[in-house]
C-alpha cells in the first residue's frame, strides 16, 4: 500500500450527509492518493480527479462521495468502494479520472436494490470488468451461522 497523510480528500455537497453514510442511499469511497498509468507523483493525483468527478455526477442524487486515502488496492489502478448500510461493499479497480458517472450510475442502481447486492443487469462495463470484491454485511454473517 502507498500511503501519503498530505494527498486532498474530496469533500461532497450531495444531497446527503456524507459525514453519516445512514443518510446517505448509498455512498461512494474514492481513493484519492491513486496514481495514473504513469505513476506519476503530481498533484492532484488520478484519484483525486475521479473523486472530484463522481461528487459533480453524484450532486443532487443522495448519494455521498468521499475521499479515502488508499483501499489497498493500489496495483490495480484507480480504485473506488460503493457502501450502503446493511448491503454488500464492493471494490472496484481499473477505473480512469472519469469514471465518476459510472460509480454514480452504480450507486443508483445499488440504492433501488432489494437483495444488498448491485445489480448486474444495467451495471457499466467498467463497474463489472473492474469488480475486485466483494464484502457481505455483518448482520448477514450472523444470520448465517
Ligand atoms: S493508493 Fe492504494 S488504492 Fe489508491
């Protein structure tokens, strides 16, 4: 992992309060350290480009995006997290500076979902070639013993 405490987080102005994900449908964790192809150190960094990105196409959606500074999950390029309360979390990597509609266009069929999961069906190519993981909800371990 590549850790930098002076790299920018995106801040949002969605609709939400995106420093309380409950609020929020659903919320988007962008990796803002993330460099571009060239591993380039210049600021802002590839990752601070597509969070800002994602928090223009999320305005007025309810859904919050913010900016984390690694997902460990650096060798594969531009990376993303979609979180909701009680659903699954995905990661999500090989994305680009504008990949921001399609985090958000996941987002939103993410938050109409009835089972916790995204849907497949309607989900931008680049949030299904990108799929890294996905992680289920605590409550659903526990109903699962
Ligand atoms: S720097 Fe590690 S996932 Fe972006």
């Amino acid at each position: 992992m590549d850790f930098d405490d002076n790299l920018p987080v995106a801040s949002s102005d969605a609709s939400c309060d995106a420093a309380d994900a409950r609020t929020c449908d659903v919320t988007i964790l962008v990796c803002s350290s993330c460099r571009d192809e060239t591993g380039s150190d210049a600021h802002p960094r590839a990752g601070a480009r597509l969070a800002e990105d994602a928090r223009l196409a999320a305005n007025g959606k309810n859904i919050a995006v913010r900016g984390v500074e690694c997902l460990g999950n650096c060798k594969r390029r531009l990376s993303a997290a979609l979180i909701r309360d009680g659903a699954w979390s995905y990661v999500f990597g090989d994305l680009n500076p504008s990949s921001g509609e399609d985090l958000v266009a996941g987002a939103k069929l993410f938050a109409t979902s009835t089972d916790g999961l995204i849907p497949w069906r309607g989900r931008p190519d680049s949030l299904k070639r990108g799929l890294i993981a996905r992680i289920p909800p605590l409550a659903f371990i526990k109903e699962d013993k």
